[in-house]
C-alpha cells in the first residue's frame, strides 16, 4: 500500500483535476457588487474533504501558480498582477481553507458526517478570514477606495454566505458518495 505521506502519479493527476474544476468553477458565476458568487468553493472544499490536507493544497497551489503565471483562470482573468485585486484574498483563502478542511476531515471518525460539515465550515471560515482582511487592505490602502468593515461584512460575507452554505451541503454530499472511489484510486496496492 501506498504511505499516506506520499504523493503518487494517481494523487497527482486527481491534484490537476481538482486544479482544473477550479479554473472552471470561476467562469460559473453570479456577479455581485463586490465580491462573484462563483463555484470554486465547493472544488476548494472537495479537493480537502476527498483528498486530504496536503493534497487539497497542492491542488490550489497549482491553481493559483498557473493563474498567476498568466493563464486566465481567475474569475477577473490571471497575471501576477491578479494579487493588487481585493479579491485575491478569497484565493489565497482557497489554499488555507483546502489544508484546514483536509486536516478536520483526516481526523478520526472522518466519515462521519458531522466531522464533513465542521471541516467544510472551517474551510469556507479560513477562505472568509484571507478574502476579507486582503480586501479590506487592498481597498483601503492600494486602491484608496475606503470601504468600512459594515459595509465589506454585507458586500463580502452576508451577500455571499447563504450561497456558501449550500455549496457546503453540497461538497460534503459529493464528498460521502465520491470518497470510496476517490480512495481506492489514491490508495491502490503497486
């Protein structure tokens, strides 16, 4: 059997996936003043809750470089200059949020359902905590558009969570049904 530890070529390949539903969940999206409603979160949430803390993250890292590097796999677009964007936070969140959710989901009783739900809540609280705090600096100091906190909390969490929460019920469903298939191919004896 494989270590856990390891990433193999099957971990990998399941790691570009995830990095390519990213890159399509941001094109399916709702605009909204401030911050799009897009579907990246619940490929940010799947990606820890099936295949784990390091591999969730190096899932979102490839997606951040590649759409860093220029290819336009963000939901404004790509380029290093992406970062000067208040909504980068959110992306940055995405690589926290896949680790954190990945991490809860490891623990024991990880198939339980509660411990699903608390680990794509923590996720979707890492992904809020980055995207508001580089927003609110971003707008504030680089963009000198002063926005309040009152008025980011609507914009960036109260307009958005209701969404969040069922792309949480969803990824954690998807997650139950997906893991024994996603496990095997992870796992699978050499």
């Amino acid at each position: 059997m494989i270590e856990k530890n390891t990433l193999n070529i099957r971990t990998l390949v399941l790691c570009g996936l995830f990095a390519a539903l990213m890159a399509v969940g941001a094109f399916i999206k709702i605009p909204l003043p401030g911050i799009p409603f897009t579907l990246q979160t619940i490929f940010v949430l799947l990606a820890g809750l099936l295949l784990g803390s390091r591999a969730g993250l190096v899932s979102v890292l490839v997606y951040i470089f590649i759409g860093l590097a220029g290819l336009p796999v963000f939901s404004g677009g790509g380029g290093l200059l992406y970062v000067l964007k208040p909504s980068f936070g959110y992306i940055l969140g995405f690589a926290l949020g896949a680790f954190v959710t990945g991490w809860i989901a490891e623990r024991k009783a990880a198939s339980s359902t509660v411990r699903l739900i608390l680990a794509a809540l923590a996720g979707t609280g890492v992904i809020y905590a980055l995207g508001l705090t580089w927003y609110y600096i971003i707008a504030n100091y680089y963009l000198n558009t002063p926005m309040g906190v009152g008025a980011l909390m609507v914009s960036g969490f109260l307009m958005t969570f209701p969404a969040d929460i069922i792309k949480i019920g969803l990824s954690v469903v998807l997650a139950k049904r997906l893991a024994p298939f996603v496990r095997r191919s992870i796992y699978k004896e050499v």
